[in-house]
C-alpha cells in the first residue's frame, strides 16, 4: 500500500535535533510531520528487562561498521529515551578546535557565549538541574573518593532527572517508567503534538527528491517486531525537509537522495566523530576501598554497589583545560553499564588468555558488584567515512531488532590514539594507586572502537570544503533542507554532547523560520517553553 501527502515540514526522526524544531515551528503555525522509523513507546512501555520484545531490545539500534560501532536510539524520542541525561554544557575551548584539518572547525558566528542563550532554553525546558553530592550514588563517591585521593577533583554531573522522582533503579538504557528522566517525550514532542504535528512512528526515510517547488520525502513503514519486514510506503510532499535521523543515519539518506537532488556537499559522510569515547572497566578490590578510601555501606560491604544508581552521576573535569594542547582535553565519566554490550565486552584485566570470555572473564563478571566503569570522552580527529548507502534503510539489518551492519568506517590518527592513551593512563593512575583496583581500556581489537556520542558527518562550518551546512544548519546548495542533528556539531566535544546538538537545534529554528517565510508559509517563531505533560497521560490522549 503506497499514500501520498502533503505538509509544509517534515522533520526526519524524533530525537533532540527533530523534537525541537518540530515544536517550535508547529507552536508557529506549520503544518508538521515527524517521520520516526522506532516505535512509539511511552512510560508504561518501558520495561526492567531484556527479553527479545521488550523496550530493551525495541528502541535502540546497535549499528556495525568497519573500526566503530554506534550505539543509539530507534524509538519517539530518539536517544532522549535512551539516554542517560547527563546534561553539562561544552567546554569554551571546544568552539576554538582545529583538529587535523588545522582551521577552525566551528562558525565563527557560534562560541560558548553565542551558544549560552540556547543552552538556557533547553535547560529550561527538558528541565536540567545541578545535582548536589547527596545525588551521587556509591559508584560516583567511590570515582570521587578516588581522585581525591589521586589529588584530583570531581563533580557531580548537571543532569536532566527529576530527583524527586528517581528511583535510582538504573534502567536508563530501556526508558524511565518513572518519568523521573526528562526525555522528550514529557516536553518538546507533547508540546509539538498539541500544536497539531503529527508523529508517524515506524516510518522510516529512505531519501529526498525534488518538486516544483519543495521537496518530496519517500519512506517505508516496517513491522513492529520485526524491523527487516517492509509493510508499505509512501510519500509526502512539503516545502522545507528538517533532517535529524541521527549522525549514523543522515548521512546515508542524503547520499541516496544525491541521484535525484544533484551533488552532495563533499562533508556529506565525511567526518564523523565517536567523540572520542572509550570504556574502562575497573574491577574494584573492596578491602582496599575500606582501607585506603574508608569508605563503608554501613551493612559490612564497602561498595559492592556497582548496579545501584541513574548513569553517570560524578565526573572528573580536570583535564578540561583550555590551556592544554588539543588531543589532551578529556573528561572522565563514572557511569554504569546494563548487562548486555558493556558487560559481554569489558576485557578481563590482564588476562593471560581470552579477554571478553573464557574463564577470566567468568571470574571478572562474578565480580561484577565491585566493577566500576569509567567512560573517557576525548577528542578524536574526525577519521569516520560512511561508503555507499544500502539498497534501503540506515544500514542492513541483521536481526530483527537491534542490530545492523552499516557502511561507516573509522581508523584512529595517531592523534585520536595518543589521546585515548592518555586518558587511559590517567583513570589507570587514578584507580589502580595502592591496588585498589585493576583496570581494562577499551580493547580496539574486538570489535573496533564504540560510540554512542554519533557527531559530525554533515556538519556545520565556514569552509565549503570541509562542512556541508552553513552557519544556519541549511545544505549547502539545497535550500529548504535543514540538517539539526548530532551529524552538524562540528567534531568531538569532551563532555556528553546532547545539551550541544539541543541547543544548536534550538538556534536553528529562526533560521527554519525565516526559510519558510520566504517561500510563503505564514510561520512565527515562538520563543516560549513547551509545558511538561506526563508520558502515561499523554499515551492515554495521543494517537499512537
Ligand atoms: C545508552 C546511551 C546513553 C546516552 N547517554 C547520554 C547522556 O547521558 N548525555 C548525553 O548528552 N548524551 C547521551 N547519549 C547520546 C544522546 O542520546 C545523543 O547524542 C542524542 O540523542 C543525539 O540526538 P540526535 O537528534 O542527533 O539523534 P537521535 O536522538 O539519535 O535521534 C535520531 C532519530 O532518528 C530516527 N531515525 C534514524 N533513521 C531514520 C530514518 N531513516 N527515518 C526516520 N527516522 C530515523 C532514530 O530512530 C532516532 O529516533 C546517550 C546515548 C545512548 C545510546
Ligand atoms: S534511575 Fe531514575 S531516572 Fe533512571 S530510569 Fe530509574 S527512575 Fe528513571
């Protein structure tokens, strides 16, 4: 079955850099279409397991390439629902990086003090607040009590949770059924729907064409167990296309609309950042956390407290140091992985055999209590390159949900590996001090590198050569597509960059705005907040 319809925008996808404008230019006056190719899932949905079928395995996507794997969300919501909600803004030196190309990557219209009024308005919005120490769970003051210990400092991490509401039950990754996480299905996207967007879930975009006088956009709409399974098509015609399926997923349905739209800017598919993450994984010693850190539970365990918290609530700033050179800036995450990837690939520390199975690795995950796991956040050099897109889709599906093989492909500079071995070797002199821990990098030689940070593959910048949109997020040489994604932030950020791509979506919008102003939508731009609904009252009203 194919239909054919008509609006003024379609946004593609539903995460941070699709909710947004598809708020404010709906609050405007568009006539609105969000193309999500996830299911709708709302608190009730969420479920605390990961059994084939539940939200666990139904609103993430697991993306294989060639030297880097993508972790992200496939679900209303995009990685909003998946995330977990570490929220702090980027660091004032991020906007100087030159990075390998050796100019500046970012506009120069766009620095920290440009970029503030559009952090605030997300802030605002989602709600983000600080968290005191009193938030941290024993993961983070263990992470903390260490660098102290190591003459370091941390902090608690801004995050986008409602205290108040936190269980501290640790199921970020499958969504909060406590609403307590602020996704984007509690602000942006309620707000969008009431100013009369529509969502259409299970839709996902194959590629763009052009009409007399817009765009027309061609999606497939798949099963709801089984993402493989195509069960019709369709089109719809409007006059501006604002593009936000993610960084591993825009670049592929640009590049396949590239036959019909003309040539591609060269940065289409070039770039990519994994914002220059990394995994260590600490199996702590618990004699030592009382000896040399005196920490106590109060119940006879010193910490054995590895699965009790929210995600990341403690991190180490130090090294988010302007004055440092460039490939030497990081911040170091405490963060807690669900059994499932993190656990099957955490390496066993000096393992004499195998390092992510066989006995060892038996050993380690008996453990698994005293693990502590840190995430390092650094600056990569933009190495990744998405080759030519699949016949359909993102990527080639391998499963029926969960997992794709795609077409990127990722080899680390000497730069991007000097870096990680830096960061490496700071957490290893921050846990492994006096014994108390052992700790294992992020192994390469499994699988590659991993990144649930996709920046950069259409990204935003001054020179043609090296950015495909302008400063105003439009294509170059395609006016009216809008690109507002993690694909436009210029390269890696150091920090978690949700609050970034947000708020570069956020500045975006007047420029949206004024586009459809020009080509006759009457469309305002509003300024005002989207109101807070709760996800089981907005699942019991919205057309799902
Ligand atoms: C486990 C996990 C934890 C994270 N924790 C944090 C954190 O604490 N702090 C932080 O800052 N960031 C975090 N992130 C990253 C954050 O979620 C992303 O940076 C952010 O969501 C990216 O926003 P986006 O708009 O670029 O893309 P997304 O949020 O990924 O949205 C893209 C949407 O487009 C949809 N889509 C893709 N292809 C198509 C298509 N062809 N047609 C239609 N729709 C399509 C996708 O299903 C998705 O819903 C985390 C990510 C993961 C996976
Ligand atoms: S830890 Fe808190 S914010 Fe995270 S899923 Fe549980 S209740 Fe929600």
């Amino acid at each position: 079955m194919s239909r054919n319809d008509s609006t003024d925008v379609v946004v593609i996808g539903s995460g941070f850099g699709g909710a947004i404008p598809a708020y404010r230019l709906a609050a405007g006056g568009a006539r609105v279409e969000i193309l999500e190719r996830g299911p709708w899932l709302t608190g009730d949905d969420f479920d605390h397991d990961f059994k084939f079928g539940s939200s666990s395995t139904r609103a993430f996507e697991f993306t294989m390439g060639d030297g880097m794997n993508v972790l992200g969300g496939n679900c209303v919501g995009g990685g909003s629902v998946v995330y977990f909600a570490a929220m702090p803004r980027a660091p004032r030196y991020v906007f100087g990086r030159r990075g390998g190309i050796g100019e500046r990557m970012w506009p120069r219209t766009i620095d920290r003090d440009a970029l503030d009024p559009w952090y605030d308005m997300v802030a605002e919005s989602l709600p983000i607040t600080r968290q005191d120490w009193d938030d941290v769970t024993y993961s983070g003051g263990l992470f903390a009590a260490a660098c102290s210990r190591a003459g370091r400092t941390a902090n608690p991490v801004p995050a986008a949770i409602d205290r108040d509401r936190c269980t501290n039950c640790n199921w970020m990754m499958s969504g909060c059924r406590f609403d307590a996480k602020r996704s984007l299905l509690l602000n942006y996207l309620p707000a969008a729907v009431v100013h009369g967007a529509r969502i259409r879930p299970l839709h996902e975009v194959q590629r763009i064409t052009r009409t007399g006088d817009g765009y027309r956009v061609h999606y497939n709409t798949v099963d709801e167990v089984d993402y493989r399974v195509v069960t019709g098509s369709g089109t719809i015609d409007c006059k501006l296309v604002v593009v936000a399926a993610g960084a591993a997923a825009t670049p592929v349905i640009l590049q396949r609309s590239e036959e019909d739209l003309g040539a591609m800017p060269e940065a289409v598919g070039r770039y990519f950042s994994g914002n220059g993450e990394r995994l260590n994984t600490a199996v702590v010693d618990e004699d030592k956390v009382r000896e040399l850190l005196k920490l106590d539970r109060g119940d006879g365990r010193a910490y054995e407290a590895y699965q009790i918290g929210k995600g990341p609530v403690c991190a180490s700033w130090d090294k988010l140091d302007g004055s440092l050179p460039e490939f030497s800036r990081y911040s170091l995450e405490q963060l807690y992985f669900p059994p499932g990837f993190g656990t099957i690939l955490a390496q066993a520390p000096e393992a004499a055999g195998p390092t992510w199975f066989g006995t060892e690795k038996k050993e380690m995950l008996r453990r698994w209590q005293s693990w502590l796991t840190i995430f390092i956040m650094s600056e990569d050099d933009n190495e990744g390159v998405f080759g030519p897109p699949p016949e359909t889709g993102n990527a080639d599906r391998v499963s029926q949900q969960m997992l794709s093989r795609g077409a990127l492909s990722y080899r680390p500079s000497a730069d991007t590996r000097a870096a990680w071995k830096r960061a490496d070797e700071d957490v290893r002199d921050i846990l492994e001090r006096d014994g108390l821990a052992r700790v294992m990098p992020w192994n390469d030689e499994v699988i590659g590198a991993y990144t649930v940070h996709p920046l950069a593959s259409c990204r935003i910048g001054d020179d043609p050569e090296t950015s495909a949109l302008d400063d105003t997020h439009e294509l170059r040489g395609h006016p009216g597509i809008f690109v507002t994604d993690g694909s436009a932030v210029p390269g890696a950020l150091t920090v978690n960059p949700a609050f970034t791509i947000a708020a570069l979506a956020e500045r975006a919008v007047p420029g949206i705005v004024a586009a459809a102003g020009r080509r006759g939508l009457p469309v305002r731009y509003v300024a005002e907040p989207p109101p807070s609904v709760s996800s089981s009252a907005w699942a019991r009203t919205a057309d799902r």
